[in-house]
C-alpha cells in the first residue's frame, strides 16, 4: 500500500475540538468516529472535561501515539492546532474546518500559512474544509456525514462534500460498497493526483472514482492517471466549472479549445472514464469491479421477449459494442435443444413461455461460442419463469465461463430478490435493457485502455534555432501577434507552406506574383497585426490574374485603412495558389491551458471553424497514434477520406503536420496559441496557407 496507509486506516485518532453539543460538527465527527470504528478514539478539547464518554484531553500534545488529528475547530485557531499536531509527531491531519481558500483574502493567507506548516512537518494533509475521510477496512468514518458507508471495493474522492453524503445514502440503498471515500476540501496539501496514485497501490481498491471539479496540476494528474488506469480503472464525473481562459482568445483554437475540452483531452489520455451522471457514474463502477473485461466485442442477447430483444439490439449498436454472429455449432446445439419457433439468432428469443431451464439452456450456449465476448440476459416476468431461479443459473454459468454478463430483469418488486443475488455475485441489474448494454460498454472500453500502447511522440528533424530566431526577431519589433510574416516558423519546423512573398507596392507585387505563380493566378493577403481574420473584411482575394495582380494590390490596402485607419499595416502576401476543390481546409492550432499546459487542436478549417467547432484536442505532446485518433475523431473525417467520389486525402502529412506543430509547442513556452488555419489538405499532401499566433516575449 501506499504513503496514505496510515490516513485510511489509523489506530488512535484524535478529535480536536471534539464536542457533544447537539447539532455540532465536533459532536457528528465523534460520534461517527465512536461508532464503528476498530482502532482507539481521543477527544481533545480545552474547555471540556469529558464528551460522549471520553475524558478530554487539553491539547493534540497530550494523548501519545495518535496517528491521525482531525480538526473540527474554529477557523482562529485551527493554525496552532495543526502546528500542535505536528510538532506531536502525528502524521496525517484531516481539517473540516472552514474559512480558507474558499473564503476571502484572510481565508486564502490562512490556507498559504497550512501549506508551509504542512510542509515543515511533512503532514498528509486532507482538507481544509473537508466533510472527511471514511475507510471501511477499520470502520473509519472520520467525517460529520449523517450516515457511515458500507464495505465494498469502490474508492471514491469528492470535491464536493455534499455529494458523498448525498452517494453514501444512495449506495447504501443498493448496496454498493467502498473501501476510502474521501472529501479533498480545498486540496491545500493532497490533492487528486495523491488519492489516485494511493489507490492505484491499493490492492483492496478495484475501481477509483472521483467526482472533480477542477484539477490542481494537470500535468502530474495527467502522468499519475494514466499509469494507475493500466491496472485500476478509474471512473470521473467532472462538473464544468470554468471556461475563463477561453474568451480571452485570439486564436480560433483559444476559442475552441478552452479548458472543457482540455479536461476532455487529458481524461481521455490518462485512460479515465467520464460520465455524466451519478447513475452512469455508479453502472460503470459496479460491473468494473464485480465483471471481468470481454475478450472481444461480440454480444450475445438472450431472452424472453422479443420487443424488449430488439431495444436491447439498438443500444448494442448505439455502444461500441456488435452484436456476435454464432459459430454453426451453436446454431445446430439450438436448432436441436431451442422450441422450433424460437430464434436461434442473435438475439437469441426463446420465447415468451421459456421456464428457467431454456435460459440456462440458451445462455450456455452462447457463452460457450467462442465468437461471444459478453452477454446481456433480459428477462420479463411470465407464469413460467422464476426470476430466483434465473438468477441462479446466471451465477453459475457466469462464473464457470467468465465472460462478463449484465442483466435486465424488466419487473418492479418481483425482482428484488433475485436482483440482490445477482448483485451479491456482482452481475448487475438493471429494469431498463440499454443500461445493462451500456455498462458492457463501459468493460470495453477498459479493456481498450488497458489494451492502449503507450508510444512517445516522435521527434522530428527541425531547425529548432532558426525559429528562435524567428520569434525573437518579432518580439524586437515590439509585437506579439504574427500573422503570414512568420510562414518561415513553420518551414523552420518542416511544415510544408506555399511559396510567398511580402510587398508593400504595386509593382513589388507584380514582381512577387510572377515570381510566386509563374503566371498562374495567385492568391493575395493583407498583413497586419490588428486584423485578425483577413476575410471577414475582404482582406483575401483568391485566384487573382496576373493583370489584375497591382489593381487588388490597392484595392487589399484600401480595405484594409478603411476598416481601421491606424492599422499597422505589414503589407500584402502574395501567396501561391493552392487547389482548394480537391483538398479538405482542416485547422491545427496550439493553445496552453492554465491546468494542463500546451495543447494541440485539430479540426474541420476554414473561415468557419468557429461555428462549426468540429475539433479535437490533445495535451501536447501528441504521438503518432494520437494524431491518427483525431483525424478518426472530427465528425468531417469522411470528407477527408473521399466521400462523394473525391480521392482521400494524405492523412500521413496531416498527421505529421500535427506531431510537428506539437513539437514546436513544446519546444517553445513563449507561443501562446498559434491557428493553422487552414492546413488545406489533399490527396497529394498538406499545406499551411495562413498562420496566427501569439507569443509571450518573456518566455523566449
Ligand atoms: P483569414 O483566415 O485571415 O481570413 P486566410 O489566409 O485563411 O485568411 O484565407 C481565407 C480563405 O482563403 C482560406 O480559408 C482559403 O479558403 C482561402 N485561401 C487562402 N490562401 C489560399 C491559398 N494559398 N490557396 C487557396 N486558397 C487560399
Ligand atoms: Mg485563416
């Protein structure tokens, strides 16, 4: 086990500020502690003699060997309490009390001064402004929750006090246990990543769970997550709290990418699981630890009913999950032991007067067929059928092919039994046949992130100097916006762009347009730092004739000073042509997220990205294999693979255009956010044709 050991499972806990004054935290943290638990409790409290039968103790110095102090006093002297304890020796501190982070300039100094005392006396701290921590192991319930959990294999950590009084109350209903609950508080000391990285060691711990609302190092949750999630899979409902950072943008990929999608991204990379309800929450958890992962994704359906067989064919399709083709063995083993007017099929509908023994019957057979990864047994209640008796045979049967099994009983109180024997054996049950499809769903999906490789990013061979140069060169003119003046950062990186030229004259630009076209039409630009997307004003012409080339010279810069007379005005690209009809425009943007730092877009392009906001992100760095995911990803990636008779394009140079931009990212703190807007991609290739970013100069 890990470093926590001893906060989840202490032999002598002292309550400082214990109290039995009716209603007081002091009094629901003593007695929750009184009531279960196997180790020895201490009450500490100056101005009392005694509190529910225990004699008071004036400070935590006094009582010897305590392991564990939590702290229900007020917010005044919780400081000195805590500095007490350490210099007591105690090593881990649960503080409930209130009046830190969470509330004003004083509260916030108080929390600073918790973290140094933290510090000083290297204390596992949980808290401030914690409901508590609970461990079923040694009857722990350290918290002034009304109701104590019951034992089970469950871990579960909260940023929400009130959401684990309100989950304890409702798994105790359906009887789902856990090992620890903890409520993280303010997270001064331990924060999420420390409760993962104890469970992820933790061998009575099957499945994490978390309810987050915000995540204390991105980065370090990103790299502890993903290696605990290769064993123990982790469940997290996260509640959308901020989207600052995001309006601020001066990117298309600032303004997509905001931390939602961050948080998105770096779940999915870590392998977590999100959902989105409670219910979700709690299904995945129960068949994470009471089932065993599928060996494949075939599922077969056996059951009682017809229509309730084809609802539960629909959500096996609306999952991740196929319906299983049977091998000719099984069907023959049906066709002679099935009633004629039975489907031997998937489904597998043994008809409405099938007594106990058909399912048996039916159920074994599929389980036995190699082509069978899982199974769903739905059953509807008849005059035949004894839901105790099915309930047993599914036990057996589960157990003696270990295939993970869901069940639907569809009936109200006739049910209970046999449900609670199903769950007992941890084969859930549901009423509803597309929840018990969905918590299959939720076995296969980790399975794929146990399954996932992890492949480090490639490194490619680039001019990592020239860019500095680049950059540098900017930021010496002042400025930190860049528009296509900066094409060259990108050719610095080997990502291919069309040729151009800058001018800042009429015959300059026909020079440039011969040069750039060899008298092919050519497309034109306005330069400028304060305009931030060139067509929204008219600052791009596409496909302009070389005798037309010095005219829309003067015509760009015209729009361009009647849009904003004191733009500061680079001058006009004249930029190659490229065959935007037989490409796909996509965008690859970076962004940094206050939580997570530096990511990576990717998306349909173009100058409506925005509204469509069909992108996908990933922290940086993003290997080859990630890459390829977010092509799968976007919802246009049919267009980039020839829908409509058109060829595909190159995926391979989109995906290395992303891995590039990647490295650059990482390579270079001081770009702020940075649009590839469009990467116009084609079946011979990708191409840059616009660039904008940001840099942060004291960075460089
Ligand atoms: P902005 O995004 O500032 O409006 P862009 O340079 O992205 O300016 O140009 C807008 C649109 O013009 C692009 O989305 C693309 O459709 C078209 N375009 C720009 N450059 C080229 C080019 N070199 N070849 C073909 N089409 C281009
Ligand atoms: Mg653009």
């Amino acid at each position: 086990m890990g470093e926590l050991a001893s906060l989840f499972a202490p032999e002598r806990v002292a309550v400082v500020g214990a109290s039995d004054d009716e209603g007081s935290v002091g009094r629901a943290v003593t007695e929750n502690l009184l009531a279960d638990f196997d180790g020895e409790v201490v009450a500490v409290n100056p101005t009392r003699d005694e509190v529910l039968g225990l004699s008071c103790y004036d400070d935590v110095t006094e009582p010897a060997d305590v392991d564990l102090a939590v702290v229900v006093v007020p917010a005044s002297i919780a400081l000195e309490v805590i500095e007490q304890a350490g210099e007591a020796g105690v090593d881990d501190v649960v503080v409930i009390t209130a009046g830190f982070g969470e509330s004003g300039s004083e509260g916030a100094a108080r929390e600073e001064r918790l973290r140094e005392l933290a510090a000083e006396y290297d204390l596992n701290l949980v808290g401030p402004n914690s409901l508590g921590v609970m461990n079923t192991t040694v009857g722990l319930n350290a918290t002034f929750g009304p109701e104590n959990a019951q034992a089970g294999s469950l871990s579960f950590m909260s940023q929400s006090g009130a959401f684990i009084t309100a989950v304890v109350d409702w798994a105790n209903d359906r009887n789902l246990g856990f090992k620890d609950i903890v409520s993280v508080g303010n997270k001064a000391v331990l924060d999420e990543s420390d409760f993962v990285a104890e469970w992820g060691d933790d061998p009575d711990t099957d499945v994490i769970l978390g309810y987050l609302e915000d995540v204390v190092d991105g980065r370090v949750f990103l790299e502890t997550a993903r290696e605990v999630t290769a064993e123990t899979p982790m469940v997290v409902v996260k509640s959308g709290r901020t989207e600052a950072g995001a309006s601020a943008a001066a990117s298309h990929t600032g303004a997509i990418a905001g931390s939602e999608r961050a948080y998105e991204a770096a779940l999915e990379q870590a392998g977590v699981l999100r959902v989105d309800t409670v219910q979700e929450l709690f299904d995945s958890a129960s068949i994470l630890a009471g089932q065993p992962v599928p060996e494949s994704d075939g599922v077969a359906i056996v059951t009682n009913a017809g229509g309730p067989g084809v609802m539960t064919t629909d959500a096996v399709g609306d999952a991740g999950l196929s319906l299983a083709s049977f091998t000719d063995e099984t069907l023959d083993r049906f066709a002679e032991s099935l009633p004629a007017e039975a489907n031997r099929y998937n489904p597998v509908d043994i008809i409405g007067d099938a007594p106990v023994e058909r399912f048996t019957e039916a159920l074994d057979g599929v389980l036995a067929d190699p082509g069978v990864g899982a199974s769903v047994v739905v059953a509807c209640p008849t005059a035949t059928l004894s839901f105790e008796a099915l309930a047993e045979t599914v036990v057996d049967l589960q157990a003696e092919y270990g295939k993970p099994v869901a069940v639907a009983l569809m009936g109200g109180s006739s049910t209970r039994a046999a449900s609670e024997r199903l769950s007992e054996a941890g084969i859930p049950t549901y009423f509803d046949p597309a929840r018990a499809v969905r918590s299959l769903d939720a076995l296969r999906e980790y399975r794929e992130i146990r399954e996932r490789e992890t492949v480090g990013p490639r490194s490619f061979d680039v001019d990592r100097e020239q860019a500095r140069e680049i950059l540098q060169r900017a930021t010496d003119r002042g400025s930190n916006k860049l528009g296509v003046e900066a094409m060259d950062l990108l050719d610095a990186y080997g990502i291919p762009t069309p040729a151009g030229e800058i001018v800042s004259g009429r015959r300059e630009a026909v020079a440039a347009a011969e040069r750039v076209g060899g008298g092919d039409d050519v497309v034109m630009k306005v330069v400028s730092p304060d305009i931030l997307h060139k067509s929204d004003i008219g600052g791009v012409a596409v496909g302009v004739a070389p005798e037309e080339v010095a005219d829309t010279y003067e015509d760009l810069v015209t729009r361009a000073r009647n849009y904003q007379p004191d733009a500061t005005l680079v001058g006009v690209q004249v930029q190659e042509l490229r065959d935007t009809d037989s490409g796909v425009e996509t965008i690859v943007g970076v962004n940094r997220d206050p939580g997570f730092g530096p990511l990576v877009l990717f998306g349909l392009g173009g100058i409506f990205v925005e509204i469509l906001e069909d992108a996908t992100v990933r922290i940086a760095p993003v290997s080859q294999p990630q890459a390829d995911a977010m092509i799968d990803e976007i919802d246009a990636a049919p267009l980039l693979r020839g829908a409509r008779g058109r060829d595909p394009v190159d995926e391979a140079a989109v995906t290395e255009v992303i891995e590039r931009l990647s490295q650059l990212v990482m390579d270079f703190p001081a770009i702020v956010e940075l649009d590839v807007n469009p990467l116009v991609a084609t079946p011979e290739g990708a191409t840059a044709v616009d660039l904008r970013l940001t840099i942060n100069q004291e960075k460089l």
